[in-house]
C-alpha cells in the first residue's frame, strides 16, 4: 500500500500517506474490485497510466457523505454558547475544513442568518477533492434528504423553517445562492499546505478520524495557528483532542460536544 | 506483548472480539460475567444499534463484569482488561500499532457499526492472535470478517444457531467456514472462564471443540 501511495502522492501531488491505515485499505480493497485489479500494484499501474482512474480513485479515498445538520446538539451548543461570543466581533471569518460536499458550511451558514450574524462573516470551506469542491458550490441536495435535514435543524435550535433557505426544483433542493454569497470554496489540504487565514472558529468534523496521529498533530497544530486567540475549534462527535500533541494548546469549551478554545 | 498474552487452550490471543444483533443483549451478560476477573487482555464489542440511539450499551452491560466497560474512542490505545463498545452511527476498526480508530464509511449491510468492519480490520492488525465471537443476530454482518479471522489464524467461537433469538448470523457463519467453537451461551461463558495466562495441552482445545452440551 506505501508503494500505491508514494506513487499517487508523486503523480498528482495528493498525499495519503499518513491517512489512518485501517479505512484507507478497506477503501482500496472497494476501489480494486471497481477497477477490477487483483492486487494494489495492479491498481497503482492503472493510476499511473490511465489519468481518468485516479479521479474516481479518489472519490474512493476522500468522499464523505454527510448531513445538514448532522449531530444537531453540536450545532446547538455552537449557536447558544459560541455565537455570543462571536457575535461581539465586528467581522468573523470561519473555516470548514474537510468541507466535502457542503452540508457543513451550509449549516453554519443558515445558523449565522438566524442569528444575525451572515452578513458580516465569511466563511472558508476546504477540501481536497474538486468534484466534491464542484458540488458544494453547487449547492444542490436530493430532495429526499431534506426530511432528515429539516427534523435536524429544528433539534439545532432553528428558528424559522429550513424552507426559507432552499428552493425544490425537480427533485432537488437548492441553497440559497444569499448563502452560498458568504462561502468561498477552495482546494485546501491539511497533509500539505500550511494556514491561509486567521479565523475565529473552525469546524473539522470526523475529518481527523481518517488521519494518523502525526498528521492528526499536524492539522491540529496548524488550527492552532490559524486561531485567533481565544477562537474556538469544534470537532466530530467522536474526536477528541486528547491523544493529540497539541492537547495543552486547547482548553475544552462544550466537552460534550466536542467543542475546545484557543488557550492563552 | 507476549507478556500479556492470554491463551485458549494452546492458541496465545491479545484480544477478544464479540459481535451480534437482534437478541444479544442477554448473551453479552452471560459471557461478560464469565470472564476472568483478571483478564489481562482487552475486549471489542460491537453490537447493531440504531444510529440515533442513546447511548445506553455500557450503562446496561457494565452490571454484569466488574471489568471496566467503556466507549471506544478514536486513536485510543486498547488497554488490557478494559472491555470496548463501539459508538453508535461509527464504524470501529483496529490499527496494527494497537489503537482503535473510527470511521464513517458507509453502513455495510446496513449497519454502523458493521461486524465485518471490526473483524476484517483485526485479522490484518492481530494476525491470528484473537479470539472472535459471533452471537445472535438477524442479519449476515460478521461472517465474511470472522472468516477472515479464521483464515489469519485466529480462534472462532460462534453461538449455536439453536440457541441463537436471530439464526441468521450464526449460520452465515457456519456456512462460510468451519469454525472452533460451535457452543451455546453458557459454554461460550464458559470457554471464557477458561482463559488462562499459561497455554495448556492441544488436547484440551480439541475436547473442548463443538462440545454438544
């Protein structure tokens, strides 16, 4: 498997190679019977010379679906407890790092409406897969999924209705383009690159599950840096700062919900 | 390592890993109960729950072991003597340098937490050194991972599909592979009782193998 990803990480500058083994290969072992190859150096041929495999190779490696929503007690606790806070700053910059394909960035976008605060925020939403980029900026959701997003929302604390933010066309909802207005979305990778803003809260949802310690600390350390002091950082709702190097770097906030504070 | 081991009759195991759905709540309570309270080895269960459930598991298995029974988190080293639940809405899954980690991938055969998840991933992170439970349950989940196990070596304990609330599991199983153990609640607990910090005889596994009572 370090073979397959020395030569993907040469070939298309994308590095998985301190992604968590155990998902990585059962992700693999999924793609070898979609390329039908027997064995990883099979499939590492194919990546190397057939350039229209590593794109799905790649769905294969990062794709996560996710909800609006999704966890709506995390979203709870960040509009009773982190937005007063934020409110008090004249100007807010987020990130949604590992925004997949949106339902995140979204969500914190409908929050920030409701209370008031969209029109002076903007938010960075960054991923490393452009298809998934493409879809986010999209904004288009199958509308059979709107049932859960809207039971979820109400249990997020909303506070109109989640139809205020969408328009059903054919089978599909589309965001508001008011949304997608505050939302820059951009190729960013956590292996790779290094901080591009300061901000005042990040959202990096069951992103770190899929990474190993050292680039857990990694991408930990460059939210660190990315924070303003006293800036808040929330996480999925099984990650936790606490196998993490940069632990003393951070004070828990809302510890049930995974939500931590820039120490000073 | 080798300092911790446990062994099922000659077979040296680091870990013990329970799978099961519909009907396993009571079988986990005998099993747990009979385990050494010495184990020197930790334990991974993984039963089907609904996504959105609260989380209740460790709160009703906790009174039948006083081992201490907790959540699995991600990046956790697995502690000997600790007994492991997977969260709910997560697929678990072991790591060769013996930590949990945890996934959203999606469900696999509708389930997240998936059987399979944890089994496949421990036959490569343990090679044979485990032992692994299949219990009750309505659905196929576990059989493809516990035969993976069985082929890395491992010892394979499943619950005999006429004890079983929900044959479906068991007998996937049984269907795919020959395994270890074919044992009733009861003797599964009993088998567990019987781990020890010192191998003992071949012989022995072979009597205690398919025991029909």
């Amino acid at each position: 498997m370090r073979l397959l990803l020395e030569a993907i990480y040469e070939a298309y500058h994308y590095d998985f190679r301190q992604y968590a083994v155990a998902s990585l290969k059962r992700r693999l072992a999924q793609a070898l019977i979609r390329f039908d190859c027997r064995t990883l150096s099979a499939l590492q041929e194919k990546v190397l010379h057939d350039e229209q495999v590593f794109p799905i190779l790649l769905e294969y490696l990062t794709v996560q679906v996710s909800d609006l929503f999704r966890d709506p007690l995390y979203y709870l606790a960040l509009r009773q407890h982190v937005l007063p806070t934020l409110a008090t700053y004249p100007s807010l910059k987020l990130w949604v790092a590992g925004c997949s394909t949106g339902e995140e960035a979204y969500s914190l976008a409908i929050m920030l409406a409701e209370e008031g605060l969209l029109n002076r925020t903007l938010i960075y939403a960054t991923d490393i897969n452009s298809e998934s980029l493409r879809k986010a900026q999209n904004g288009v959701y199958p509308l059979d999924r709107l049932r859960l997003f809207t039971l979820n929302h109400r249990e997020s604390g909303g506070k109109g209705s989640l139809s205020d933010y969408y328009h059903a066309s054919g089978q599909s909802a589309v965001m508001d383009p008011q949304l997608r207005n505050r939302i820059t979305f951009a190729d960013h990778s956590l292996a790779t690159d290094s901080t591009f803003s300061e901000v005042h809260l990040i959202s990096c949802r069951n992103v770190l599950i899929y990474f190993n310690r050292e680039l857990q600390d990694r991408a930990v350390g460059m939210f660190h840096e990315a924070l303003v002091l006293r800036g808040f950082l929330g996480l999925g709702s099984k990650e936790s700062l606490r196998f993490s190097a940069h632990a003393e770097g951070f004070v828990d906030y809302r510890p049930e919900e995974k939500i931590y504070r820039k120490a000073m | 390592m080798a300092l911790d081991a446990t062994y099922v009759g000659d077979r040296p195991i680091d870990v013990i890993l329970i799978g099961g759905s519909a009907g396993v709540l009571e079988v986990l309570r005998v099993i747990l109960a009979g385990l050494p309270h010495a184990l020197k080895i930790p334990v991974v269960i993984v039963v089907h729950v609904p996504e959105r459930s609260p989380a209740l598991l460790p709160q009703v298995l906790q009174p039948a072991t006083p081992l201490p029974l907790k959540f699995a988190e991600d990046k956790e080293p697995l502690a000997g003597g600790t007994i492991y639940v997977a969260p709910a809405g997560y697929h678990l899954l072991l790591e060769t340098n013996r930590c949990f980690a945890l996934s959203i991938d999606p469900p696999v055969l509708f389930s997240r937490p998936a059987i399979d998840v944890l089994f496949e991933s421990a036959a490569d992170a343990y090679a044979g050194r485990i032992m692994a439970m299949l219990l009750t349950g309505a659905s196929a989940d576990g059989a493809r991972g516990l035969a993976s196990i069985h082929a890395a070596g491992g010892v394979t304990v499943v619950q005999a599909p006429q004890t079983a609330e929900a044959a479906t599991m068991p007998a996937a199983a049984i269907a795919l592979f020959d395994p270890d153990f074919v044992l009733s609640p009861p003797d599964i607990a009993a088998l567990g009782a019987s781990l020890s910090p010192y191998p003992r005889s071949a012989a022995w596994t072979r009597r205690t193998r398919n025991d029909p009572n």
